[in-house]
C-alpha cells in the first residue's frame, strides 16, 4: 500500500461502489459487497485490494497475484487464479486511475499566503488559493480561483492563470495566459525569450520575442520542461495536451488538443502540430513542419519533414514506421555478413 | 500587435526614421513621412505596421499580407502586392530586429533591492542594479552596474558578473567569472561539480573539480541549461555565444566566439570548440575532440571524431554533409526494395 | 593552481604523505622529503606542484609538463622528462582523486539555519546541519546531521535524507527516502508525479502515482536531473549511482548498485537496470525493459530490447558493439560509391 508517510488513503469501498467509479462489470460469481481498503500493483496487492492488468508483459504477475480485486479485459479473465474477484473492462487502465483517484484524492489547497511570498498588490488571486513560501507574483498577475502556487515559483507581471492550477515549487511562468485545471511540475519555465537572432558573420543580433504563452485547460507539463514565449504570434498548447519532463517547445510553436509528448522531446520554432498527436521520447521535430492530426512519432525520431495526419513515422530522418524497420532489418544482415 | 498586457510599445516612428534604424533603403516611391505604429507578423500586421520576409516559405504569406510597410531583399520586391511600401535590405531579419529593438527597447532595471533578498554584507553589487525578492548573494560576489538579478536567483561566495546582466529567475551561478551584457535565462545552472569520478568495480571516487566557468561578453544562455566549472583548468563560453534551452556543456569544455548551440545539445568534457561554429539542436559531442572554426553540425548529428575547420557534417557517427545524406538515399533505396 | 577566489587550498604535503594518501610508490630516486604545494593540469602545473596522466591522448603534455611530481602508470614512466618526479600506480586518476581531496577537503558546513527559512515544527533536523536562505522544509520530513541544504531549495512533507548530505540550490525532493552521503546539484527534481495517463481518444486520464523515489548511500545526481516517482512500487537509485546533468528516470524505475549515467539520457517508465551498468550520454531506453548487470551503453544509443548481462552495445536500435561497428562501416562503403 501507499506510504501513509506521504499518501493519506481514503475510503474503503464496497465492490460495488468501485465497480461505478471504474466503471466495470462484476465478474462472474463476484460479490458486490466485498470491501476493498486499498489500491496496489500486482506484485504487491494483497486479499482487501484491488489492481489492474493491463499490460500482457505482466500476465505472469498477473495469474500469481494475491490481490482480493483485480480491473482486466474480459478476454485474459480466464487467466486469472481462482480466488481473485474480477471486474471487467475494456480499459482496465482507465478504471484504476479512477479507482486509485477515489483511494486519493488530490486534497483542495489550504487557502493562505505565506508571510514569505512577495505578492503585487496589483496582482489579483481568486478566492481559495495556496501561496507557498517565497512566492513571487508580478503587478497585473491574475490568478483563478483555488490554485496552489509552489514554494519559491516566479509569476511574471500579467500572467493569467484559470481555476484549479496545480503549480510546483520552482517554476518560472511569465507572458502566460493559461487555463485551468493546468498541472505545472517543478523547475518548469514558460514565457522566457524564443531563440531568435538575426545570424551575422562578426555578431548575432538579438529579435526581440514579442508573442505569448497560450495553455489550454487540462494540459500537464513535466518537470523542467521549457516553453519559450512567441517571437510575433503566440506559442500555443492546445488543451488537454501532456508533456513529459525536459521537453523543449521552441518560439511559435503551435501544439493541437490532447497530444502527448514524451520526455527529452524538441520541437523546434514554428513548427505546427495538429491534435491527438504523439510525440515519443527524445523524438526531435526541425523547424516549420507541419505535423497533421493522429500523427504517431516513435521515440527518438527525428523529423526532418512535413507529416500526414494519420501517419506513424520512426528512424532519423524519420520515415513511415514500416519503412523504417526495412531499413534496419537490412543494415542487420549487412552489418552480419 | 504585442499584448500590450505584456509589452509596452515606444514609437510612432516615420519611414526614414525606420529607414535608418533598419540599414534599409526605401523602395520605389516609398513616402519617408508615413508613420508607423508597430511591428507585427506578415499575417498579423495592418496598414499602420511593418513587417518583414526572411524565409521563402512564407513567400505566399508576404504576397498576401496586409502589412503597410515589409523589410525585404531587393530580389524578392517584384511579388510584393501594389500596397505595401517596401525596405529594401540584403539583411531583413537583422533590419527587423533592430526595428523591434526601437519600438520594444527592453527597459533599464529600476534600482532597488528587495527586503526578502539575502546578499552579503561582503558582496559588491554596482550601481544601478536590481536584486529581486528571495535572491541570495554570498561573500566576495561582485555584480557589475545596471544589472538585473530575477527573484530567487542564487548567486555563490566569489562570482564575477560585468555590467547590465539580466540574470533571470531561479537561476544558480558559482564559481563563475563572467563578462557584460551576458543574458542567462530562468533555471540555468553554471559552476557546479563536472562530472569527474575515478571508477573503479566497487566504487567510484569523485574527483574534486576545482577550475571555474568563464563566459565572454554578450552571451545568451538558454533556461534550464547546464555549464559545469573546470576539473582543473576552465570551462569556456567565448564572448557573443548564443545557447539555447536544456543544454548540456562539461567541464573543461571551451567554447569560441559567437558560437550558436540550439537546445538539447550535449558537448562531453574537454572538447575545444572554434569561433562561429553551429551546433544544430540534439547535437551530441564525445568528450576531448576538437572541432574547429565554422563548422557546422546539422541537427542530431553525434560526433565522434575531430571536425576540420569549415566543414559541415551530419549524422551519427557524423560525416561529411554529402556522404551522409547519400548514405541516407542508399538506406532509403534499400528498404523500399 | 586553483582559483584562490573560490577555493582554499590544504597542505603543504611532503612526497611521502602524497605517495600514501595516492596510494602510490615513489618513482626511481624520487626524495620523500620534497614538499608539494598544489594540485594542478599538466600544461599548468609548476616545480612544486602534482599533477597526473591517466589518457594517452595527453601523453604529449606529460613529456612536456614542468609538473615538479605526476602520478602515472609505470608502463609510462620512461615518457617523462628527467626534472620530473614521478609517483608510480596503476590507477593514476584514483591517486590523484585522492590528493585532490586532500589539498582542496570539502569543508564541513557551519551549522546555521537562515532566518528567511520555513522549516515546519513538525520537521526533524539533525545537529550540525546548514540551512540556507529561502529553503523550505514540510511537516514530517527528516534531515540527517551535517546535511547541507542550498538557498531557495523546497523539501516536501515526509521526505527522509541521511547523514553528510549535500543539497544544492534551487532542488526540489519529495516522496523522497533518501540515503546518507547523497549529493545533489542545482536544480534536481526529485519525486514528482510520473507521467502515467490512461490515454483516450478525446481525453487522457491521470493516474495517481502513489509510489516514492528510494535513493542508496553514495549516490551523486546531476544538475537539472529529473527522477519521477514511482505510479504504484517505487523508483529506486542503488548506492554509489553517479548521475549526470539533465537526466531523466522514469517512474518504477530501477537502478541497480554503482550504475555511470551521463548527461541527457533518458530511462522510460519501469525499466530495470543491474549493477555497475554504463550508459553514455544522450542514451535512451524504452519502458518495461530488464538491462543486466555490467551492461555498457555507447553514448547515443537507443535501447528497444533487454540486454544481458556484461554486453556493450550501441546505435539504435541498440546492437552488440561490434555489429553497430560493422553496420556503420557498411554504410560509409556505400555512400562513397
């Protein structure tokens, strides 16, 4: 089970009430008024606990858990052992984060301000939010209602901030708009200056970055994860995007809704990327592409090109996925020889 | 127009007036009196607005534009519409950043230290200066005039910093001598231990790092970038160097003058870098290479091997320009087989 | 010698005294009795001064040094000018690491706790420990004795760290247990949530990551170094781990004992890793993979598959290294037909 050093575990629920909120069926046989105490992974879940399968890699973990409960599509149901009770679903993943949000909630924040934390009295903060110590809020900052401010992050003069927010300690955000319920991790810098020089043979000349930071509602951003403000128009992330740790997103950049970027991604400056895009790990786009919807990025490709939505591209320069596999199936029987 | 939220917008100014501030000559009929109010992108700006064209690819977006006046090369005059009023430059963008540098001039710190900030009685911190709340300055630090030190930004015992910095937020500087005009973005780390062990098979020992870190005049560093001091001798950033986001430099590594390092770069320790080379983003460097003047390395490229002076390569291991993007062509043939 | 702006120097020491504390013989008719005064490079080194020569790459600079002593192997020893001393070990980079340490010992903080602190009642902090500006510490977490905690650095509630820990500015730990001896640079962000999302075509769900970051005795972590922690068990980092700059270790992670990891590598989600295993910088692993014990990694590699114990492998996707060889001198044949 969770530390109770640092999680404090709420609950328990019968089966039945975990049954609606991962909305699951019961198992054949299964007894809704069980009551499950805790979440844990399958290794590690005893009688009164419930856990998920929903990676094959993990089966063998799967049939030897002792876990009272346990979230799996119907089709692996036959795998499990005979004392495990089964809620079935489609998207066992979908259930347990619903299930593990139940057994610990996000607490609301604790309104107050600490003494520490330099507030503008030109800064206006909405009713229900937590200023952690050593705060700084520039003039002309708004910030919604209930957002928990890390100890030592900078919030730049103007930036606005939604309900909700979630920001770490350490964070830097300046000429941000953002919306809500927006999850910001520690060391994270948004709003700084674009990389943008006019290239000389004696010196560079510094361009003047002159845009914005727009982050829809629902987007996460991992830890130290840079977002670079606009040279002229805005960089934007679309909603309900999530980005991993030490990711990059360079000047004009423009990201659509729900897209996930994995960590140490680049995207360079201007470069357009449509929705339900996929960005794998260490993945690298160049500058002014165009990325169409659904496109699927392996990790550590590095994009040279304009994509077509839909595609699924790997290798460096990356090309479509199958294309890519040839490739280094031939260069292994070469490399064999 | 920049969010005036964010920026506020000096001007108007005439054409001769842009004229001059750009290095530009008028074009055919152009009228020297005709005010104009601000810059903007070419599909953004209005009739009082100038704008400018610096990469073909948006050829369609010049033609189309609405702005009243565009810097341009002479070449590209003919496609422009019968309204705009030209400025013709061989250089647009470094006209254009001159022009956004007169109508948003990034303002002289207002003096004052803040009461939360913490800096030695035995620092010396020039005229002029502004240190922002929650900022840390040790013993023997000495800051040059005019500079600006953002909020919860720590400065060590003995740091050197030349007049009108802008150090940002959260930054840590140590062990550093640095020169004027050096511009270091929110998160970046410079002077901390390099990474220097003696392995061995039960442990590893740590080898003490007792060089320093110098930086040259009119340097930009990149947020949540990472320069690590000297093992013995120095870590190098020659003067004019402009480094990206998330960028890692080792100790000992020198870099010359008026280099341009994109984000995500990896230069490993000891290696010597020439004047004016150009580091495409995610280029990766082996430790103790030399690479000389001019050269340049696309995006991605992983270098192995010492690097002539001139010679532009790409690739991992990186070869010349050429041979890699034929073997590029040859692996694509093979896998379409 | 050291910059005495920033370092104090130890000793003198006599031959002698180096000689045991390198662990090192007296070269051919080298006098115990010389007195030695700093450590210092080969090319800058003087009459009274140690130096060391541990990469061929540099035997020129040891013929040339005008170093008064050198620790170096004896398999080298007839490369020296006659003027020199030498010390004679197997290890010179060990011997020097050592003497090192003793002209330039790291000195003991001085027990203080800054005024502009937070540090909760309800936090234990051992004797002896330096509390630095702006730091704040959360209810329940425990601090070892002689801990050094840098300006401006955030340690959550319950967070546990040893004895003779060294925390640098700027860091933020959380969920966090903690051996003693752990250093920790800039920037470090250690147990924030993992990227763990149940991704849906309109909507990604968050799922609770309800596991901690455990880290061994020993372990040094680099600047601006992202460690997640785990969503269910825990990401553990085995003692004596070195970590370079700008890493990321995902969630459920684990690394075994004495593990190298250089700068921008990333490790992806519940991947698990042996002993003494080398990854090069900008390496990239995939999720869900087992690495074994002693496994080396060429820097740059991309790692799609399990690895046995003792392999060296590189390229991506990552091969034996002698295949990777062969397949890269395959390629370089061709482009040049």
């Amino acid at each position: 089970m969770p530390d109770p050093r640092f999680f404090s575990v709420a609950g328990p629920f019968s089966l039945q009430e975990v049954a609606e909120i991962s909305r699951a069926e019961l198992g054949k046989g299964a007894d809704p008024e069980i009551v499950i105490s805790d979440v844990a992974p399958l290794d590690e879940a005893g009688p009164g606990e419930i856990s998920f399968l929903d990676n094959k890699l993990y089966l063998s973990l799967f049939t030897e858990s002792r876990a009272g409960v346990c979230l799996v599509d119907p089709g692996l149901a036959s795998k499990a052992s005979s004392h495990m009770t089964l809620l079935l679903t489609k998207e066992p993943c979908h259930g347990f984060a619903r299930v593990a949000d139940a057994f610990y909630p996000e607490p609301a924040p604790e309104p107050a301000t600490a003494p520490s934390a330099s507030v503008s009295d030109r800064a206006a903060i909405g009713e229900g939010c937590r200023i952690e110590p050593g705060v700084v809020i520039g003039a002309g900052a708004e910030i919604g209602r209930r957002c928990r401010i890390g100890a030592n992050t900078v919030i730049g003069g103007g930036v606005v901030l939604g309900d909700d927010c979630r920001i770490g300690p350490s964070v830097t955000l300046s000429y941000l708009i953002a919306g809500s319920r927006v999850i910001i991790h520690p060391g994270v810098r948004i709003g700084q200056d674009g990389f943008g020089f006019a290239l000389g043979e004696k010196q560079h000349i510094k361009v003047p970055q002159l845009g914005r930071v727009r982050i829809g509602d629902d987007v996460e951003i991992g830890a130290n994860t840079t977002i670079d403000r606009g040279a002229a128009s805005d960089t934007v992330i679309g909603g309900g995007c999530k980005i991993d740790n030490l990711v990059q997103i360079g000047h004009n950049v423009r990201l659509g809704r729900n897209c996930v970027v994995v960590s140490q991604v680049g995207i360079s400056g201007s470069t357009m990327i449509g929705d339900s895009v996929m960005l794998g790990g260490q993945v690298g786009l160049a500058g002014h592409l165009r990325i169409g919807d659904g496109v699927r990025i392996a990790a550590r490709g590095g994009v040279m090109r304009d994509i077509d939505a839909g595609t699924t591209v790997g290798g460096f320069p990356a090309v479509p996925m199958r294309e890519w596999l040839r490739g280094v199936a031939f260069i292994k029987r070469m490399s064999k020889r």
